[in-house]
C-alpha cells in the first residue's frame, strides 16, 4: 500500500521501544457525502475503522469496527486499498515511542444496517455516525486541531486528499 504521509512529532529519545498500532480505516461516500465518525467531545471527524487486533486481516477490522461503530455492513468483496498515513510520537502513557499506523480502504456498505455497539469511552465523547461534506469535515478538524492530540492531522490530511483528488475510482 502506498505511503500518504507520515507525521512524525520528533518529540521522543529515538533509543525508546516503538510501540506500533494498526488501524484500518473507511472511506464510504453516500450521496455525495462521506461517512465518518463524529466525536461531539472534541468537535472533531474521524474515519470509521480501528484497531487490528492480533490474527485479524486490516479487511477483518475494516468490516468489525465499521459495523461496531456505525452499525453499517461493509460490502467485503468492494474494499479497496487507498494508501497509508502514520503518525509518530512520545506516548503519553509509557516511555516509549508510539506509532499509529492508518491504513484507508474504500468500501461500499449494505443498505441494511444493525445495531452500533460503541465502547464506553465512545459514549462518554459523544461519538456517532455522520454523513457530511468533506469541507465541513475538514472545516470542523482545522477549527479544533487538538481535539484528540493524534489522530486529527492524518485523518484531516487523507480528508484534504480526497477532495483535492475527488472520489477515487475504486467507489466512483
């Protein structure tokens, strides 16, 4: 998969032990707009999609996490590798070095949909599902850019790719 962009904070003793979590992230368009997660805690848009737990394909967290979170049915045979972004830094909780690795696939979803089973840490920031205009995504993310510490500038750049670029062919 292609590399996007890669953040790096630079804000770490590069001798610390990295600490690499993979995440697969949804790129869905309904209507002219894009499907993403909406954190009312933080004003902030995130991409649906998150951690790939051990022995798990990135499709197999792909289709969990989107169902989990949107309670939307991914479409496995559609998904498509877009590209990757990673962001680096100090971790906040050991002294170590944390990478997150977002790895977008474009994908199409069933019209049926099930019930979301959110986390607790979910609930209590005020997530939800969201279909919104790229712009208004964007807008929202550059508003409050630390909303989420992480996260925001490699969702918000893959956001700024999209509507620079338009609609990849893979969902078109």
């Amino acid at each position: 998969m292609d590399t996007l962009a890669v953040f790096d904070k630079k804000n770490y003793d590069p001798s610390l032990p990295r600490c690499i979590r993979n995440t697969a992230r949804a790129i869905i368009y309904a209507g002219g707009k894009i499907a993403l997660h909406y954190c009312a805690k933080d004003d902030v848009y995130i991409f649906l999609g998150g951690g790939v737990e051990d022995g798990e394909t990135h499709a197999g967290a792909l289709i969990r996490e989107v169902r989990e979170e949107a309670g939307l049915v991914v479409k496995p045979s559609t998904i498509k590798p877009f590209g990757m972004a990673a962001e680096i830094r100090k971790d906040s909780h050991a002294e170590a070095i944390y990478e997150k690795r977002f790895f977008y696939y474009t994908c199409e979803v069933e019209e049926a949909t099930v019930r979301p089973a959110l986390t607790e840490d979910e609930q209590a920031g005020g997530y939800g599902l969201a279909f919104v205009s790229v712009d208004g995504a964007i807008a929202a993310n550059e508003r409050n850019p630390r909303g989420r510490q992480f996260d925001i500038e490699a969702e918000t750049y893959v956001l700024r790719l999209l509507r620079d670029k338009g609609v990849p062919q893979a969902i078109s």
